[in-house]
C-alpha cells in the first residue's frame, strides 16, 4: 500500500509541475520530500541511496526535474518507502492527510554547493564555528562581553560568517533555530548565552493552546483545525485569512474555517494569527 501511495503521489505532482500548477505542485512536492526524509540510513538497503536520497531533498533537484526525472524518483524511491519511519500517529494520516504536507523539513542546504545535512547537524556547526571564532574575533568579543555593536560591525560580523564554512546566513538560522522573526544578532546572543530566543515553534504552539484552554467548549474537529493552523504558521511562518479556505485546511471541512466555526469565532482566529505572524 505504501509504495503505490508512493507512486501514486509522484504521478499527481508530475501532473501538476507539466500542468503549471505550481501551487499544488509545491505542496505535493514538500510531501514527498518530507516522506524522502524519513528514510532511515541504519538500513543498509536505505544506506546504498544515499547520494541520490540527498539530491532529492535538495532544492536543485527539483528546479532541473523532468519527466524522466519523475520515473526515477519513482522507481528508486518506492521499494524503500516500507523502511520510512513515520513520526506522527498513521490513523491521523489515514483521517486527514495532512502530516506530510505541514510537517518541518528536517535537511537544511548550504554554502555554494548546496551541501544537505540534518538541521540538528548544522546547528551543531554553527556553534561550534561561533565558539571557534569568539577567541580571536573582537566583534563577537564585544557581544559576549555584554557591549553594543555599531550596524556596521554587526554587517561586518555576517559577512565573515556567510563567506566561511558553514555559510552562516540570517535566513538559515531563522530555520535551524525555528524562529522566522528574529534577526542575525538576535541568534548570535542567543548561541553566546547572552539572550535566550525562544523558538518560533514555541510561540506559536503556547499562544494557539492557550487559545483552546480559553474555549472549552470547541469539538474535535475544531481543535485539530486550530492544531492544523498551528503547524501551518510554523511552517510557513505566515498565514493570510485566504488560507484558512483552501487546502489543507478545506481537508477537515470542504468550506475551511468558514464550515466549523462561528463568525465572532472566525474573527478571534483571524486576530490570533495577525498577532502570531506580525
């Protein structure tokens, strides 16, 4: 079942990428990639594909894919999807699925050749590149010491870490510390000790079940729209009132949020989110 699920959803996102349709060509490809990703490399079956695995989580692959490009991912891809370690409930799969779309991807890419590791193995990097550099570099001096820094230096410090291995970028730790609002300095304070940065995951995740505390009376289904939402922002870092009735939203209910939840309840919704991806 798993592998022609597998080959199933590699023909639907052909369809889309020939037809244009880069929408839903986007969200099934994120599928896959998310499925890809769950590979376990302690199997040696798993292990052989390696390289290819990479290429597949890599965004160069995707760019240059074509339809012989599709054949393969499918015929490489599939007699290893029954290895894949499924890291949410399957019943909820089966319900709603909506796991892979929504999920974090776990590689990260980097550097000029695109390199793929874990997310958790490059923020091993980036700390031990920040604790490599503090010796010798006077700017990250200043910071741990608790001085200000002017913008140039802050402009000076990012250029260096961007330029030398790992490729240090503002954009790439926003993803590996999962925080899409805070900003270069703010996570160097953070890796030095200075500031603690709560993930992004956090809060959102603490805002949206504070949100279901207040509301004791929501069903089932409007608590798995609210956690739906919720990894969606975390996702996506942003989430416009157009989403909320389309996909994957329209999978819990045809309307979306209009076909479970009342208008004044549609409106605390609306302003819990502006407040979450402001």
């Amino acid at each position: 079942f798993k592998v022609m699920r597998f080959r199933k959803d590699v023909l639907e996102t052909s369809l889309a990428f020939f037809e244009e349709d880069k929408e839903k060509f986007d969200t099934l490809k994120e599928g896959i990639i998310e499925m890809v990703s769950e590979l376990p490399m302690s199997v040696n079956v798993v292990a052989r594909y390696k390289e290819y695995i990479n290429r597949v989580l890599s965004t160069n692959f995707w760019k240059n894919i074509d339809d012989e490009g599709f054949d393969e991912l499918a015929d490489t891809i599939s007699p290893l999807i029954k290895y894949r370690q499924e890291t949410v409930n399957p019943t909820e799969i089966d319900k709603f699925n909506f796991a892979d779309t929504v999920k974090t991807k776990e590689m990260v890419e980097f550097g000029p050749e695109n390199e793929a590791v874990s997310i958790s193995k490059y923020r091993e990097m980036v700390e031990a590149k920040i604790a490599e550099m503090v010796k010798k570099n006077p700017i990250l001096q200043k910071l741990k010491s608790g001085e200000q820094i002017t913008e140039e230096e802050s402009r000076q410090l990012a250029e260096q870490l961007q330029k030398e291995d790992p490729h240090i970028t503002e954009h790439l730790l926003q993803k590996v510390y999962k925080n899409h609002k805070a900003k270069f300095i703010q996570f160097i304070k953070h890796i030095l000790g200075i500031e603690i940065l709560e993930s992004f995951d956090k809060q959102v995740s603490k805002a949206v079940e504070q949100f279901i505390q207040m509301h004791s009376n929501l069903t089932t289904s409007q608590i798995e729209f609210l956690h739906l939402m919720r990894d969606f922002i975390i996702e996506r870092g942003e989430l416009e009132k157009k989403d909320l009735i389309q996909s994957p939203f329209t999978i819990i209910h045809p309307k979306g949020i209009r076909g479970i939840f009342s208008p004044s309840e549609i409106r605390e919704i609306i302003k819990l989110t502006e407040n979450l991806v402001a």
